[in-house]
C-alpha cells in the first residue's frame, strides 16, 4: 500500500488540510507533514482507490472557484459544488 501512496504523478493529498501530499508511515497507514494527521485502514484504502479511478477528477477549474470539475460518462464537466456543467469545444481539425 505505501508504493499507491507515493508513486504515479502525484502523492495523495491529506484529506483533512489539502494543502500537503501524504507520507507513508508503518504499514497501511500515512501522515500529512503538514497538519500532522494520520490516515490509514480503510480511508487510505478509499483515497488510494478512488485516486486509481479513471478521469474522476476533470482538470477545469470551475468559475465559481472550485478548483476542478469533475468529467461525466457524457463528455460533460459538472462542478461538485455549485452543479455547473460546461460542454468542451472541440478542437478543429
């Protein structure tokens, strides 16, 4: 469980602060250097599957100031926090 934690594009965030990647510590369990909080047993196991998803987080930043809007089976970018939804152009041949 620890290479999940740190390996690919980017480190898992800490969940309670956002503002720090987790580091893994002892076995099925990481810490936020940070905040200092410890995540393990099943919510590390959660973040660690739900960041393997794929496109379950868009990369659009919504105007309402989330920063990503999450991509829809549709092609559809929909804000989680205010319920926007934006159709992508597309690109010209």
């Amino acid at each position: 469980m620890q290479d999940r934690i740190t390996t690919g594009a980017q480190s898992l965030q800490c969940p309670i602060c956002e503002d720090h990647g987790l580091e893994p510590v002892g076995y099925n369990s990481a810490r936020c250097p940070s905040c200092r909080a410890v995540i393990s047993g099943p919510l590390l196991g959660t973040l660690i599957w739900i960041s393997q998803l794929p496109d379950a987080v868009g990369r659009h930043a919504c105007e309402c100031g989330h920063p990503e809007m999450r991509l829809l089976p549709d092609g559809v970018y929909r804000c989680p926090a205010c319920a926007a939804e934006v159709t992508p152009i597309p690109h010209p041949s």
